[in-house]
C-alpha cells in the first residue's frame, strides 16, 4: 500500500539493488516495497553510480546532497543577498561574486532563486529585480536605410590585431538604441577589456549631434579605437576621431556579432529602459543611474569582477 513520501531508508535500498537484479519492472519493485513508481524511477536517476545501483553509494549520495541543500544562510547573508538582489544582479553573478569575495557555504543559484521566489509568495518585489529574457528579433530591410553612406569608413579588417586581444583599456564599440516609434536614442559605448559603458540620451540621432556627444561622452578616457555600427548617425566620425585623437573603424553590416560587447550592454540596458518605451524623455539622472548599477555589477567573463575594479587596474 502506497504511504505518504518519506525518504528512503537504507533498508529500502537494499531491496531496491536486489529487486534490480532480478530484472522485474519498477513497478512491481514499488508494489513490493509499498511505494510510488515514480519514487523509485527517482531513486534509480539520482543515485546509480558508474558501476550501476549499489545500496551504500546510494545512501552516502543522498546524504551528500542533503548536507549541501541544507546549508544556512544567516539573517545578515539573506539581508545581504536581497541587497545585491535590489542592484539587479543575477542570481549567477551573486554566486559567482560571493565566491570571488571568499565567503564561505555560498548558496548556489538555484538556492537563490528558491529564495526570490519564497520572497515573492510572501508578496514581495525582489522578482522585479530579475531579468527578462526575450526573444531578440532580427533587423533585415529597416536597416539598408541607414547602411552604405559613410565617408572614410575603415573596415573592421583594418583594425589593429591588439583590439581583438582586450588587453587594454580604451578600445571601445559604438551603437545607438532607438526608443519605441523612434521617439529618442541613447548613445551607448563598451569597453572591449574592463566593459565600461557609457550611455547618453538624445531626442534624436542626427549626425552632427552625435559626433559632439560622442566627443563630450569620451573626451575624459584614453581612448585607442572606437568600432561603430554602421549607422548614418556616425557619418561625422571623423570630427570625433580627430577631436581626440584615436582611429574608428567599422564592424560589417548585418554583423552585430562583431561589436559583442556593445550589443550584450545594449541588451542590460533593455531592462532598464524596455523596448516599449520611449526614449526622447528620458533624462540624464536615468542613464547616470544605468550606468551606475552596469558599471557596478559583476560579470561573468571577467570572472565576477566589476568593470569598474578592472578599470582600477588598469
């Protein structure tokens, strides 16, 4: 008779390695020792070894995995965690940057979205804090409009083998985000190495008023190289490369892929400043706060460091 779940006992999974050498059903070996098929199918996934289902390893499996699931966070860790939570880092990048910082019985990602979703049957906002992902859609005819009238452009082929490395800082990739109805744009640059981004906001996208933003956004960074898309709004590129003094090249059309760290910034400020919103409104306290919080998250690919920290070393 089937009773209510209890862990197995090592009893039972003593049975269960004698029943499977008989070679019966599952079935039948959960009507003989009174349990649902399921838990046993559970049993025989989670905890057969390399040499098959042995009762011991079995036991010491679950043991094992029940000492890490019950590692506790303490007040201060939740108050914490909920903290950085509210900064919009990802459960990843919490993990990832608690192990960084040698904090000790870290709780893993899934223990932290276990923590977020408690918090959010209680009624409370920390699930606001994570991102969504959505499907990015693709730009195909909308884009030929702003491509192929760009004077002195430089192939990316041309730039220097260095930028590829990320080994300096300065070397940076250039795009605008145009809000819903292109009402407004945001200026956006990343840095290759360190990921620093730099955001400014404008009711439009003419190219004269972007040469100067872009000018105004870099003039207080060493800069090496700029890489744009290939936008008509940087057809005055070059009053910014001479204005200070670094090269600009540009990534091949319909090849986001070649600006990878502009395009991953552009999707972080997504959540910030969806695509249903408009742009033309937005004010310089928001992108300040944008950056803020961009500029301040850990990463993965610079493992879990801050762009800023890295910044700092450079």
């Amino acid at each position: 008779m089937n009773r209510s779940y209890t862990h197995l006992t090592s009893e039972e999974r003593y049975h269960i390695s004698v029943l499977r050498k008989t070679k019966i059903s599952l079935s039948e070996i959960a009507r003989i020792l009174g349990r649902n098929k399921s838990t046993i199918s559970r049993e025989l996934e989670r905890n057969t070894g390399n040499r098959g289902y042995r009762h011991k390893q079995a036991g010491e499996f679950a043991q094992s995995r029940k000492r890490k699931g019950n590692k506790q966070i303490t007040p201060f860790g939740f108050a914490y965690i909920s903290h950085l939570i509210e900064q919009d880092w990802s459960p990843e990048q919490i993990n990832g940057r608690l192990k960084v910082m040698g904090w000790i019985d870290v709780p893993s990602v899934e223990r932290i979205y276990l923590f977020i979703y408690a918090d959010k049957k209680d009624g409370g906002k920390l699930y606001t804090h994570l991102r969504c992902q959505k499907k990015r859609r693709k730009r195909y005819a909308s884009g030929q409009q702003r491509r192929g009238q760009i004077v002195d452009r430089r192939d990316i082929d041309e730039r220097p083998a260095v930028v590829d490395e990320r080994s300096r800082f300065g070397d940076f990739e250039g795009d605008t985000v145009v809000g819903n109805k292109h009402k407004g744009v945001l200026l956006t640059f990343a840095d290759r190495k360190t990921r620093l981004c730099v955001i400014r906001a404008h009711k439009n996208r003419r190219a004269g008023l972007i040469a100067s933003s872009s000018i105004k956004a870099l003039k207080s960074f060493n800069v090496h190289t700029v890489t744009y898309d290939n936008g008509k709004e940087f057809a005055r590129h070059n009053e910014v490369a001479q204005a200070l003094n670094f090269d600009v090249y540009f990534a091949k059309p319909y090849a986001s892929w070649q600006r990878g760290t502009n395009e991953n910034m552009n999707g972080l400020i997504r959540q910030y400043l969806p695509k249903s919103v408009r742009l033309d409104d937005v004010t310089i306290e928001q992108t300040q706060f944008i950056e803020e919080r961009l500029n301040n998250r850990p990463r993965k690919v610079l493992g879990y460091q801050i762009p800023l920290e890295v910044l700092s070393r450079c």
